[in-house]
C-alpha cells in the first residue's frame, strides 16, 4: 500500500497524504496525532492481514510486547473515530484476543 512511489492512498471516501500527513474523511480534513499517522502507516503497510497487538506495541510504540497497556486500544479507538468507522463498519476490526484488521476494499 504505501511505497515510496505513492504518497496518496485512497478508499472506502478515505484520503491519506503520506507526505502531508493530511487525512480527508468524506471531504473532510482530519487531524491526526504523531502517533494516529504511525499507527496510520502501519494499518496501511499492513492492510487486509491481521496485525497482532504486539507487533503494534514493538513496531509502532517502540515498548516491548510484554508490557500490558491499553496505549493500543485507546489509539485505535480514537483513529476509528476520525475515519468515522461507524459508518465504514470494520474497516478497523478487532480480533479477539490477538490484534486488529485494517480493511481496504
């Protein structure tokens, strides 16, 4: 999904500007935390396959997958939020019990 030939990644009424950081729900700019975009990126890089909860922890926070901390959860909530998610149902999907799914149709 994202490469360094592609700076735009579009679906589902969604925009993300890699370069920009800018995200566009439904013609609207979104703003977006540091760790939104990393988080962001990373759903991008890898959509459509589950991503453990400790790849998100080692990957994108930096802490080692053996510290228990909601960090995760509280940001993909807030990011299901800005991509309006209610209305794209699981295009964020939580896996019980092992991550998340990031859904691009």
């Amino acid at each position: 999904m994202t490469n360094s030939n592609v700076s735009v990644t579009s679906a589902n009424g969604v925009s993300f500007d890699l370069e920009s950081e800018e995200l566009l729900v439904d013609g609207e700019v979104r703003r977006l935390q540091a760790k939104e975009v990393k988080l962001l990126e990373y759903f991008l890089d890898h959509a459509n396959r589950i991503v453990p909860r400790s790849d998100l922890l080692t990957d994108v926070w930096g802490y080692d997958a053996s510290v228990d901390t909601r960090t995760v959860d509280i940001h993909v909530s807030h990011l299901r939020k800005k991509l309006n998610a209610g209305k794209r149902h699981g295009i964020i999907k939580t896996i019980h019990g092992v991550g998340y799914r990031f859904t691009i149709v």
